[in-house]
C-alpha cells in the first residue's frame, strides 16, 4: 500500500482538483489518502468532513511545512509514503510507476516524477544539492549566474529516462518506509524550505539512492509562496536555508553525493 499525504492550508480549490486525480494516478495500487490541514479559514474543512476516503488531521494553526508533514507520516502505514503538494495534479498512472520503481530496485529510497506547468512547460525539479552561491544567483536578473543556475538545475539534460541524481524537490517525493524509518522524518526546525533537500541529503548519506523517474508525470501548479522578499514567509525559508548549511556543515562546497554530471 502507498499512503498519500497531502498538506493544504487555505487552498481548498487546489485541494480538491488534487483529490479527484487521484484515483487514476494510483490504480491499481491499494492506497490511503492522508490530507494535513495546516489551519486553513477557507472552507477546506468543510469539503473534508464529507470526504469517507480520506483521512483528516486538523491543526488550528499553521504548524509549517515539516511539522505538518510529520504528522501524516506518522499516521501512515503503507509500505511506500508519498509526500504531495496541494497544488498538483498527477496523471494516470504516475504513482503506479513511482512506486513500480521503488519495487524492482531495493536500494532505490526515495524517487520524484517529472513535473511540468499547466501549459506541458517541464519544471527542473531534480536538481545537485545547493550552495550558498547558486542561492544568491537565483535571485539575481537572468544574465547574471545563468550558467551556474542551469548547472545546478541539470538544465543540459534531456529529462527522460530514470537517473539517480542528488535531490528531488518536495512538490512529491514517493519513499520507501524502511528508507524513512532509518534516516527519520523530516526536520521540524525548518518551518518552510529546504526540508525536502535535507531529507534527499540524509537518504544519501544513509546509502539510499534518490532518482528521477521521467515516465512518472505530475502537473505541478507552482505557487511559489516566497516571491515577495519581505514576507514573513520568505524570512523564514532564509532561516531554513541558513540552518540546513550549518547542519552539514557547508557553505560553498557541495556534499559529496552521485552527483549527476555532464556526459563525456
């Protein structure tokens, strides 16, 4: 069984639109649907309390990324758990083969799908882990670091196939529940971003691989909730960023890891 967790706060429409693709993103697999409600004041409630297929966990407040996502993990007893933002839509099938890949390969902890807009545009969202440099350039004009941030978005690769690669991003990540018992759930010190790096760093380190599975499609809406540079919650997922540096121990120097490179 994969068990689903979703984390939505103040998104009921998305939420909804997410919870209908779901049955033929997941057959023919047995599944249960785990959904967090971070404290939403937009009716969400309301369209959960008649839902029988889904479990619920209701916090009167928004707890935060990982905090809320540790507690559907903790509620889940599939042998795969998948973590799913609110503001996608998978395809048919996309779970089927996540978790098809987890089954033929054993030392395969966590894999991600290719992700691509509403419009079909691909979304680079497995990418070589992070440093303080390629944060800083993301938010510079296009001209200035464009090359490093292609780079680290593994932009020069077609994005077909199944490659194992440094990290997947949190948007969905389906993981082996032996891998996630032994590396441990996601760090609650960091309210918003990059828990989902960290989590990839730990797999790594464990000796789970982390792979990119192409034929594993998921339309990914991308609400980027930290646009705004002065926003409480932008300040926040700077704090996370800080506070993931200083747990590994680097700054300008990326962890070693299979890092995915270049052909010859």
């Amino acid at each position: 069984m994969v068990s689903i967790v979703i984390l939505t706060w103040n998104s009921r429409a998305l939420l909804e639109a997410c919870l209908a693709a779901l049955p033929a993103a997941t057959a023919p697999l047995a599944t249960e649907v785990i959904v967090v409600d971070n404290g939403s004041l937009d009716g969400t409630a309301e369209v959960l309390r008649g839902r029988s297929d889904v479990v619920t966990i209701t916090n009167a407040t928004n707890r935060g990324v990982a905090p809320a996502r540790n507690q559907g993990l903790r509620a889940a007893r599939g042998e795969f758990v998948a973590l799913l933002d609110v503001d996608t839509v998978p395809t048919p099938g996309a779970f089927a083969t996540l978790v098809g890949r987890l089954r033929a390969v054993p030392e395969v902890g966590l894999v991600g799908p290719k992700l691509i807009g509403r419009d079909g545009e691909l979304q680079y969202s497995c990418r070589r882990f992070p440093t303080l440099v390629d944060k800083l350039c993301r938010r510079l004009p296009a001209r200035f670091g464009r090359a490093l941030v292609d780079d680290v978005e593994l932009r020069w690769w077609d994005h077909t196939g199944v490659r194992e690669v440094d990290y997947v991003i949190g948007a969905c990540q389906v993981i082996r529940r032996t891998a996630l018992d032994e590396v441990g759930l996601l760090d609650e010190r960091i309210f918003y971003g990059p828990e989902d790096v960290d989590l990839c760093l730990r797999m790594h380190q464990a000796g789970w691989k982390v792979e990119y599975v192409a034929d594993a499609v998921i339309m990914h809406l991308e609400r980027r909730l930290t646009r705004n540079l002065l926003s409480p919650l932008t300040a926040r997922h700077v704090y996370g960023l800080g506070y993931f540096f200083w747990k590994h121990g680097y700054l300008l120097t990326r962890p070693t890891a299979p890092v995915v490179r270049r052909a010859a």
